[in-house]
C-alpha cells in the first residue's frame, strides 16, 4: 500500500471526525486473526487508502463465515447493533463493522 494514500486517508479522517475507523478496523482484525478468521477490508474505508477519499463511517469486511466472525468479535467486546447478525459497534469509538460473506477466498500459491 502507498504510505502516501495512507497518510492522506488518515488526516481525511481526521478532518471529518471518523479519525476512531482506523481504531475500530484495527480491534476488529485483532479479534479475526486471533479465531484465524481470513477476512478482506473492503467499501469506503478501503478506497480511502487507495486514494479514493469519500466519507464513510463504518468499516466492510468480507468474511467466509459471518456468524463466526460475527462471534469472535463480539466476544472482543464489539456490541451487536439491535438484533443484526451481521453488524456490530465499536462501543469505544461508537463506529460500525459490517460483515459481508465472501463464499471463497483464494488460496496462497
């Protein structure tokens, strides 16, 4: 990734108020990679960071099984929002992550 798109996206962030997303994607990661949950960032938060900078206040992960991640995050302490199976809150930044299912995910070659 372009430490440049990176740097740009950060203080876009900053300057609208959604500065806790990196916060929030980076406790969400934490909590998949330790159930070794593959997932992939994805909708407005990635295209920040490839340059694209539109607002977004919520973070997109595509996982091979949501209810298993959906699990795994809110055992890290993410709260469900109301009865979603798919979403939950970060309730320190107050920021949302949204689990997309992705059927597959490719293997390492």
């Amino acid at each position: 990734m372009d430490s440049g798109h990176h740097q740009k996206a950060a203080q876009f962030r900053e300057s609208n108020g959604t500065a806790g997303l990196e916060q929030t994607l980076g406790k969400a990661v934490e909590a998949l990679d330790r159930a070794e949950i593959p997932h992939l960032v994805t909708g407005g938060y990635a295209a920040q960071e490839y340059g694209c900078l539109r607002y977004t206040d919520n973070v997109d992960l595509i996982v091979p099984e949501i209810a298993r991640a959906f699990a795994a995050l809110v055992s890290s302490g993410f709260r469900p929002r109301g009865s979603s199976q798919t979403n939950v809150i970060d309730p320190e930044s107050g920021f949302e992550v949204r689990l997309h299912a992705g059927n597959s995910i490719p293997d390492k070659d």
